[in-house]
C-alpha cells in the first residue's frame, strides 16, 4: 500500500515538473512576443530605364502611331514627319547630281553644245541658290540682333550662305572650262564636282530617313509626348520607352546603414503591390548623392555629418508584375545582415 502511495506522489511530482516547464516556456514565448520592437522598413522603389525617342532634324509630326501603355518591339514605327523642306532640298541636289554627272562626262568625252548648255544652267542655279541664301542669312542676323534667333541658328544659315556661295563659284569655273574644252585638271574638278553632289544628295537622305521614328529598344510607352499636327524641333522628345524587363531597385541609405551592403550583395524585401511578395535583389551600384540634399549632423554641435548613398539592386530572378513606381520595404535589421 505504501509503495502505491509512493508511486503515485512520483508520478504527481512529475506532472507537476512538466506542467511547470510549459507554464515557464509559455511564459518565455510570450514575453518575447510582446515585447519584440516593431522592424523598422526601408523604403525604395522600382525604377526602369527610360529611353526618349527625339528626331536629330524638326518638322510636322504627320502621324502618331502608338500610345499610352502599349507594348512595342525594337524597329516598330512610332512616329512618323512631315519634312517638306528635306524633300525639296533632295530634288534640288539630285539636279546637281545629274549637272553634275554631265561635267563629269563632257570632262571625258569633250565639250559639246548641250553640256556647255548644261554647265550653264548649273551655274545660274547655283547662282540663284546662293543669293536665296544670302537673304535668308541677312534676315536671320537681323533676327538675332533683336534676340529672336539664336547664336546657333544665325552661325547655320551663315555657314550655309558660304557653302552656297562656294558652289555657285564651283559652277561658274566649271561652265567657263566647258568653254575652254577639256584638260586633265578639269576632269578631276568634274568629277570632284560629283562625288560632293553625291555626298549632298547621302546627308540629304539621312534627313528623309528620320522622316519615319522607330524604336530603338523594345518596351513599354510610358509617355507620349506630342500629337499630329505639332511642330517639334531638331532633338525634341517625342515618346519615352520604359524598358519594362530591366527593373532595378533604389534606395537612398545613410552611410551608417551600409555596413552590411556591398557591391554584389543580396538583399531581400517585400512588395505589398504583389501581396507583400518576398523578392531577392543583388547591389549593383552604390554612389553618393549631392551634399548639399543629404547633410545630416550626428550630434547639435560638432562631430561628424552622415552622407546619404543611393543603392541600386536588380531583382535576382524575373519578378511577374513588377513595375516601376512600385515601393519594396527592406528591414532595417536586416541591411545590418545582407551577405
């Protein structure tokens, strides 16, 4: 009888051993539940690369062939110009092209009537092309002296007056040795005469060819920044790309929070636009940003200022659904702790 007694306080005693552990370790878990701080988050956002689509000449936007939001591919049509003035210029070189062509042959072959002829309504036309361009040329400096046109603008049109000029002497002296029939150095002056009016009618071209905006990368329009009938200028935007597959993360982070970031580290934060989806990203780029946006003092008087870098991570792997704008919260604890 004693022995069960005996036994049956052992097996209290146990009981009570084990129900106080739990009560303890409960306790434990409990106390760091409550009392764990809240993290602290780091805020950056997704960016993408923006690519600005411009024309190198101005004209008429004639047609806009995409918008807002739309996917385009590297070579697709965007947006299409009116160069009236281009195409003009092109008919006026390709008759200096053929008056041209036709010195070159009454150069080896001899003068006859209707190259001597031909030389002839080279040289008035050119003649008549240099006087147009020293009006313009008089107006222009006119309008840059009452500050309407620009240095530049004004230093074009001179220079254009000049070159215009020198082609309507280039054409005199050939007409005159039309006259003078053939020589050795006039075979080579006609046929100078046409490789510099074949290379007008090549710039020329260049011109007619930014006639027709394609893209240049594929991605996404972000922007679209003129509509038909417009007027834009030389280099003037006229849609922006958003390379849509080359997301990049960028914070901007005091130097005391860059003890564990590193050139090649990973860092891992949460999307609450994916529902807080966990995405790993790799540093790479780290640089500082201007001092007088980012000084900060460690103490009221004296020490040191703590300067602000700007961190740049791409994701690891494709993320579904990223897109710029996005914001990616990063612990702060956690930057302490990137490897």
């Amino acid at each position: 009888m004693a022995t069960k007694t005996s036994r049956r306080k052992l097996i209290l005693r146990a009981l009570f051993i084990v129900l106080l552990a739990g009560l303890l370790i409960a306790a434990i878990w409990l106390i760091r539940h409550f009392t764990q701080p809240e993290p602290v988050w780091v805020q950056g956002q997704i960016e993408t690369t923006q690519v600005r689509v411009a024309a190198k000449v101005g004209g008429r936007v004639e047609s806009l062939l995409v918008e807002r939001g739309q996917r385009v591919e590297g070579g697709d049509l965007l947006v299409v110009l009116d160069l009236p003035e281009a195409r003009a210029r092109a008919r006026q070189i390709e008759a200096q092209v053929e008056a041209a062509q036709a010195m070159a042959d009454k150069a080896e072959t001899g003068a006859r009537e209707e190259q001597i002829r031909a030389a002839r309504a080279q040289w008035r036309a050119a003649e008549e092309q240099a006087e147009f361009a020293r009006v313009t040329a008089g107006r222009i400096e006119r309008l840059h002296d009452n500050g309407v046109v620009p240095a530049q603008r004004r230093d074009e049109v001179v220079a254009k007056a000049a070159a215009a000029r020198a082609q309507a002497d280039a054409a005199r002296e050939a007409y005159e040795m039309a006259l003078d029939a053939t020589r050795p150095e006039d075979r080579r002056a006609a046929l100078a005469q046409v490789s510099q009016a074949e290379s007008g009618r090549e710039e020329v071209q260049v011109a007619l060819d930014e006639a027709e905006q394609r893209a240049p990368v594929g991605g996404e329009i972000s922007v679209t920044v003129v509509e038909p009938g417009e007027v834009v200028g030389p280099g003037s935007p006229l849609v922006v790309i958003s390379r849509s597959d080359d997301p990049w993360l960028t914070l901007n982070l005091r130097e005391d929070m860059l003890s564990g970031v590193r050139m090649g580290s990973e860092l891992s934060g949460e999307v609450p636009a994916l529902g807080r989806q966990r995405v790993t990203f790799r540093v790479d780029y780290i640089a500082p940003l201007a001092d007088f946006a980012t000084w900060r003092s460690t103490r009221d008087l004296g020490g040191f200022d703590l300067r602000t870098f700007e961190v740049r991570a791409r994701p690891v792997q494709p993320v579904e659904g990223l897109r710029p704008g996005m914001t990616v919260l990063i612990e702060e604890r956690a930057l302490l702790e990137s490897h």
